[in-house]
C-alpha cells in the first residue's frame, strides 16, 4: 500500500482541465481596503457550474510587491474562454475594486497582445468623458476621477491558459479531524504562487458529479462519498470513514496545480484520516490526469 | 570600439547636416561604405569620411566622439539600435526617429527629438528649445517615445506634444508644454513662465515649486496622483536621478480653459 506519513494514498488520478487564467494587482493605501475590495471582487467564485468564474486571494503583497509602492492583494481569476473571463473582470472589478476606498488596480501577467483582454480600457467609460489615459513603458493605464481622487486601472489585463479542477479527497473518521487536516492542507497550499483554492477557506463539503437525475442540474451530489447513504448506493467510503472534504485547486499551469496538490496532501497525512484519494470521471471531463502517486512518490513511506 | 570620431576643425564654423548618423544606416556597414555616406557642409555635398575618423565598422552600437555642436541631424530618424554620443550634438538630434536609444553625453540644441514617434533620447546634459516640439505649422509634436533631460530644458518644450514623455532634471523653460495635445512633462527644478498655455489635455508635474501659472487654470485642490509613482518609479528603474523623490499630496490646475481645458499642471502642495 503507498502511504504517505501512513496514511494510505490511493493509486487514482484527479482530473483537471484548462481554464483561462488572469492575474489582478489590487493595491490602496492601507492594507484593509486592498483585502476589502480583493474579498468582494473575489467572492462568489468557488465554481463555474454556478459562477461566473472562479476566483481567490493568492497572496498579499508588500508595497516593494506592487507597482505604485502601496500594499496589494494578488487575486487569480479563472473561467472557461476569454470572453467569459473578461465579463466576469469587468464586473467584479467595476463594482467591488473601482468602488473600494483608495484602490487601483494593475494586471499582474504579461501576455502577448492577442491574449490580452481589455478591462480598464472599458471600465473608462464610467469617467464619462473626464478619464485620462497614460501610456508608460508600452502599457497604458486610465485614470478615472472618483470622489475620493482618482482610480487607477490598466487598460488590458494578461490571460494564460490555466489549469482547473485540481482536487484531493480526505476521507476521515470524523467532522473534527478531518476539517483539522483539510484546514492544515489548506494552510499549506495558501502561501504557494499560481494556485488558489477557490471554495470558502479552501475546503468544500459538496463534492459533485457531473449531471444530475434532474435534467436542468448539471451537478449534482456525488452520493459515493456521502457517509450518510453507504447503505443506499455503490459508496466509494470504507466502513470506518463518517467525513469526507475535498481541496480543489486552480492553477496558473499544471505545475502549480501539481506543487498545491503535493502540499495539501502532505499536510492533511495525519491522525484521524483514513485515506486520501482523488476525484475523476474516468478520463470524460478533462484531460489533464494528475496521478496521486506520481505526485507523491519521493515523499511515500518505506515498505514495510 | 566601434567609434566614429569627429574631426570639428575640418568642418570649421559651417554646420554640417549628417542625418546618416543612425545606427540603421551605419550598422552592418564597413568603414570604408561608412566613410561614403553623404552629408551636407553648408550648401556643399560631401563624405562622412570628410569630417570622420572611422574607428572600426560599429557592430551592435555607434560610438560618436568629438565636439559635434554643429553637427545636425544626429540620431534623426532613427527605428533602431543605440547611438552613444560623448560630446555636444547639434540641431534636430533624434528628431523623428521612432525606435532605439539615441544617448548624448554633452549638451543638445534646439529640437531636440522634434517629432519623434518612438524610442529614447537621453541627454545627459542640457537641452536647447524645442525639445520634442512640432515643427513650424505642422499639427502636433512628439506622439511617442521619452526625452529624459538630465540638465536644463529651454524654451517651448514638449509644444503641442501629442503622446509621450519628458523628464527635465533641471530648470524648464517658458512656454513648456504650450499647446500639448496629450503626454506628459515632468520637471524636477524650477520651471518657467506660460507654462501649458492652451493646452487641450496632457500633464505637466512641476515637482519644485509653483511658478506663476496663466490665470485660465483653475485650482482644483490636492490629491495624491497615483500615476505619477509609476512614472517616478519606471526612472528610478532608468536610473535618472532627479526621480528620487517619493510621490506626494500635489495640487491639480485644470487649464487651459482657454482651449479644452481638459489637461492639468500639478504643483507642490505648499
């Protein structure tokens, strides 16, 4: 049996897809209004099947960090095209960054221009007619007066082609070490850069699976890791398992996906979990297989 | 070192217009295709050759050294590479050039990059009038690229400047910024008279002091201009100098109302 610190591991795979990625600067003068207007422009993204993009902190920044020397927030934006992506910017930027004491907002990832989408260069328009624009070192910005001076936005924010749907399952005995060992994995995953986990505090309880029995749903609850219906459907839980949590994790590459994966999973290896494993469709969803134990294999306890 | 070398007694008192001095023409030559290029003394046609030692046929840069106070037309149309100037350049250095990195080691006459569309002028001494202005009756001035003026800017700087930037280490002269359609003038020390007289948008950052601004501006009260941190930092990254100053609370002076009023002449808080 591959272990990891002993807890079990299983041989499976989770399956990830690609998503388009941003990066968003959020700088103001103090630290609060940066997380004020990161915290709303980032909530309500845990998932696409009901969002409109999936999003989240990836790390504060020191004002050495951030281009105009303020404190910043990173946020990470992730959505199924760019169209979509740009939609949701604007949104979220418009009504929970533009509207936030002190902020400004800058892109965080160079890209050529045809990956570009342009953000600040509509979010203008609400200046009616008193913007300003500033083109500097090739990159232009807008300055936009609002009753507080001016909010600063780039014209055009960088998107790459990310990597989505990254995700671990703790199986555990109970609520209380489980939800400790998925709060550990998520403490874990936090700090690293190019990877988020969108959902509240990193952990999600509603694991789903694609379609439902109802035609309209295009999820629904995954019942094979529901402790509550072993007895009703072909459960996935062995007899000893009363919790599970998952970690799901979106990424700037797969790279980053793999480093949380890696992360998490070793900070969630500890009392009380009975098995990690990971959620797939068999291959159907998307093409992107990370292996748990190819993840993990220079971290796997000796045989015994 | 790949070094052109001016021979200035061989010219004597007249000008010599050598708009050839560009690394598009220069680069890939040989010494003796070089020595060929044309150029003007006074109304007479003649030789680069005539008035320069070729040191080595210039590879990746040109290297210029001399006294090339009446040379004009140095770096002027330029797309590409980077020119290196150790000494004084005459009139029109870098005017139009629109790409690369024209560096004058010395002073620079008037118009300087009149009209330029792209690249970097710096000069690492003082600058004449005119520097990144519009040519007599046409529209607009510079509409890209920067001018960084390590000294003194003279009259009618940056004049109907469309797009770009120019930062002046030193003194800036009267009529700075007169007409500017849009872009941005930084000035680091004092600054003239009728600064931005008409112009229709565009910033002129006066980090100094306030000097008597034409009564068509309006106080608009102070503010801290965000944008000029990324201006000041992306300088400070350049490695110029007077850009050492932190961003501050500065007062904003809508103007010209006289034209479209929408530009702004920001000013030391007190």
């Amino acid at each position: 049996m591959f272990r990891v610190n002993q807890i079990p591991i299983q041989d499976t795979f989770a399956e990830a897809f690609p998503m388009t990625a941003a990066r968003v600067v959020v700088t103001a003068l103090e630290p609060c209004w940066a997380q004020a207007a990161a915290q709303a422009a980032t909530g309500f993204a845990s998932s696409v099947i009901g969002c409109d993009c999936e999003a989240g902190i990836e790390r504060l920044l020191t004002p050495d960090e951030t281009p105009d020397g303020r404190p910043g927030v990173a946020l990470l934006f992730f959505a199924f095209s760019r169209e979509a992506l740009q939609k949701a910017l604007l949104a979220r930027i418009g009504q929970c960054i533009l509207t936030c004491p002190t902020t400004a907002c800058y892109n965080g990832l160079e890209a050529a221009a045809e990956r570009c989408v342009p953000v600040g260069g509509l979010l203008r328009y609400f200046g009616d007619g008193w913007q300003i624009s500033k083109c500097l070192a090739g990159r232009r910005l807008w300055r936009i007066p609002v009753m507080d001076g001016e909010f600063l936005c780039e014209e055009s924010f960088g998107t790459v082609k990310g990597v989505a749907g990254g995700n671990f399952l703790l199986l555990g005995r109970e609520v209380g070490c489980t939800l400790e060992a998925a709060r550990a994995a998520y403490e874990a995953i936090a700090p690293l850069p190019g990877v988020l986990s969108p959902f509240p505090a990193g952990i999600v309880r509603s694991g789903s699976k694609v379609g439902s029995r109802y035609p309209k749903l295009k999820a629904s609850t995954n019942q094979a890791y529901c402790p509550t219906l072993r007895p009703l459907v072909a459960s996935q839980l062995p007899p000893e398992v009363g919790c599970v949590y998952e970690i799901v994790l979106d990424g700037l590459d797969q790279a980053a996906v793999e480093a949380g994966m890696r992360a998490g999973i070793r900070a969630a290896c500890r009392p009380g979990v009975v098995q990690i494993t990971a959620g797939n469709y068999g291959g159907k969803l998307g093409p992107i297989h990370l292996h748990l134990h190819a993840l993990l294999r220079e971290y796997a306890d000796a045989p015994l | 070192m790949p070094t052109l070398h001016y021979d200035s007694a061989a010219a004597g008192m007249i000008p010599l217009e050598a708009d050839c001095l560009t690394p598009d023409l220069l680069l890939g030559k040989s010494i003796h295709e070089i020595a060929r290029l044309p150029v003007w003394h006074g109304k007479q046609s003649a030789c680069l050759g005539d008035f320069f030692r070729i040191e080595a046929a210039p590879v990746e840069e040109v290297h210029l050294r001399g006294d090339l106070s009446r040379v004009k037309g140095i770096g002027q149309r330029m797309s590409q590479g980077r020119l290196l100037v150790y000494g004084s350049v005459g009139m029109h250095a870098g005017a139009e050039m629109s790409g690369g990195q024209l560096h004058i080691f010395g002073d620079a006459a008037d118009w300087l990059g009149a009209e330029m569309r792209g690249g970097r002028i710096w000069v690492h001494g003082n600058a004449g009038d005119l520097a990144g202005a519009a040519y007599r009756g046409a529209r607009r001035g510079m509409v890209g690229g920067e001018i960084l003026i390590d000294g003194n800017a003279g009259q009618e700087t940056g004049i109907t400047m469309r797009r770009g930037l120019i930062a002046v280490g030193g003194q800036l002269g009267d009529f700075s910024g007169g007409g500017l359609i849009a872009g941005t003038i930084l000035a680091f020390a004092e600054a003239g008279r009728r600064l931005g007289a008409g112009m229709k948008r565009g910033t002129l950052a006066l980090f100094h002091s306030t000097p008597p601004l034409l009564p068509s501006f309006a106080d608009a009260g102070l503010f801290v201009p965000l944008f000029l941190e990324l201006y000041l930092r992306y300088l400070r990254q350049l490695g110029f100098a007077p850009a050492r100053i932190g961003c501050r609370p500065m007062r904003r002076w809508c103007g010209d109302r006289l034209s479209l009023g929408k530009g702004e002449i920001l000013t030391p808080a007190n």
